[in-house]
C-alpha cells in the first residue's frame, strides 16, 4: 500500500506521481548525503555459473591459461552487485523528476558542510580514485573565474537596468551558496554578501531582508525541498528586486522516465526542466523576466553544461 501522488516539491500542484522504477544512488552519495550503510552482497551470474568446471574439461594447457583470467575478473568486482535504490517521482505539471521522500536538511547539512574541502575530496578519492585529478580543478579559482565572466555577461545588463528603475547609487546583492564568493559581479555599485550552505546557514538566517538582488546558482538541485528554499530567498529581496536561480538542465524527458530510464541519484538530487523553474517561479509568486536554457563551461566537467537560467522580480505588490 503506497501513496501513489501528492504536493511537488517545485510548482506546488498535486501531481507529483510515484514512479514504479526506482533510481540507483551514487555509493558516495548513499554514504555521505544520504547517510545509508551498505554491505557488499555477492551475485553469481548465469554466464558465471558452472564456468570453472567448464574449464576443467578442456586440455590441462588450456585450463590453466584460462583459470587466472577468471580470477581476475572476479577479483575486478563483476561478480559484485552494490546497487543502492531509492523510489522517485515525476510532476506531470512542470516535469520536475526528484526522489519521492523530501531529502532532510541535516543529512544534507552534515554533507555540505565540508563539501569540496579537504576532508570531501579525501573521502570522495577513496571511492572514486579518478576524483583525485578532476578535483584540482573542481572549485579551483581558475573555474571560479571562468564562471564568473559568464555570469556576468547574462546578469550585468539587468543589474544595470534595476539600478536605475530604484534609483540607488548602489545595489545590495546576496549570494545564496555562494561560496568563496567567486561567483559575485566585481562592478564598483554591487555590495555582495555571501551566505554559504553549510551545518549552520539557512536563507533564514541572513544578516538583512532588504537585498535589491538575490542569486542562487547551481544550489536547488542540491536542496530537499526546491520551493521552500526559494520562498525562503523571496522574503529576503525588496519588492521589485530580482531573483536569480540557475541549475544544472538534467532531466532526460518524459518518454525515457517512463520508460524507466532514470537518471542515477548523486548530489544532484533534483532533475530539472525548463517548466520545472518556470513552476517553480511562478509558485513563489514571482514574475518572471527570463526563463531560458542556456551552456556554461564548468572547467572541470568536459564539454558544456546545460542549464536553466531563470530570472524573477519580487512583485511590488507585497
């Protein structure tokens, strides 16, 4: 017996449907964000089964050539199955794809508060040798400062603009996620706070609510619960401000997820479309400039990153 549809987590409409496939979960994640202890079972394959007696009844010469090749691949883990699952749902509204149970904030907390320092990248290289390269550059300020000049191409033009139609010599901008701050405008008329995600932080817990401009790039698919978070961050611009979301463009449509075809659940625990932000915008009362797909170069990733960028005022209404 099980709930079958119920409240989206990112335009709020009843039509959040369970899926009957089930999402594999990166090992690392399942550990560190999700908190889930996993034991190694062993499978035994058909092709597996049998094999070495096989193998015994060739000649003795062939025999032994083949038995350390078998070996080996067993020793390779193919015989392993370590397959974490967890149920997922799809809107039928907006086609926002997410885990069917909210993701809670202190499992999340407890992962991001050390994400892409030291300790994250020692525990992640254990799991995953190969991270050990990509993670020099991950976060690096090389990366850093490729984005920006990104960033900044898409929103100068707006900042610009709403400077003018508030008629203030200067705008104040917060950064949610943010960082280092390295994704900040470096214009002379932009005073950016940063408040980073991490065990203590919460857009609740901003030193001020009178921000002209808040920015929240590339941190919804990383939260439980995508709308709260931005009705959080809409409390905190002025009236006629902007509000600036950017994620990572990852949903796969709707003919692959009901196919069954889903993606693997790592940190990016939601899979956004382009109807998911604009879902999203609009349950957030928010009046939306720009909702557009769009690439950015993440250094570290090959090749270009799609996403969706999606840009709101605050009413001025309330």
């Amino acid at each position: 017996m099980e709930l079958k549809t119920k409240r989206c987590r990112s335009c709020a409409k009843d039509t959040f449907e369970r899926l009957d496939a089930k999402a594999e979960v990166d090992p690392f994640f399942a550990r560190y964000g999700l908190q889930i202890e996993v034991s190694q079972t062993i499978d035994i394959p058909l092709f597996d089964w049998g094999l070495r007696r096989k193998v015994d009844r060739l000649p003795s010469g062939l025999a032994t050539k083949i038995h350390p090749f078998l070996d080996r691949l067993r020793r390779g883990h193919i015989l392993t199955d370590l397959r974490i699952k967890i149920p997922y749902g799809l809107c039928t509204s907006c086609s926002f794809l997410a885990p069917w149970y909210e993701v809670g904030d202190d499992q999340l907390r407890d992962y991001y508060a050390f994400y892409l320092e030291k300790e994250y990248k020692q525990a992640r290289t254990a799991f995953q040798p190969s991270f050990a390269q990509l993670g020099q550059v991950m976060g690096s300020k090389e990366e850093g400062e490729n984005r920006r000049n990104q960033h900044e191409a898409f929103i100068n033009p707006y900042l610009t603009r709403l400077r003018q139609e508030l008629h203030k010599d200067e705008l104040d901008l917060l950064d949610y996620g943010g960082g280092s701050g390295m994704l900040l405008p470096k214009l002379d008329w932009v005073q950016g706070t940063v408040l980073d995600v991490d065990s203590s932080s919460s857009p609740r817990k901003a030193s001020q609510s009178n921000y002209d401009v808040v920015q929240c790039l590339h941190v919804l698919e990383h939260v439980g619960h995508p709308l709260a978070t931005v009705e959080q961050l809409r409390a905190l611009c002025v009236p006629g401000g902007l509000i600036y979301i950017e994620v990572p463009l990852e949903f796969p449509g709707e003919r692959a997820v009901r196919a069954g075809q889903l993606p693997p659940c790592h940190e990016h625990l939601n899979k956004f479309s382009l109807k998911a932000v604009e879902g999203l915008l609009a349950a957030a009362d928010l009046e939306p400039e720009v909702v557009q797909t769009a690439e950015v170069d993440f250094l570290h990733l090959d090749g270009l990153t799609p996403v969706v960028r999606g840009l709101a005022r605050r009413p001025f209404r309330n």
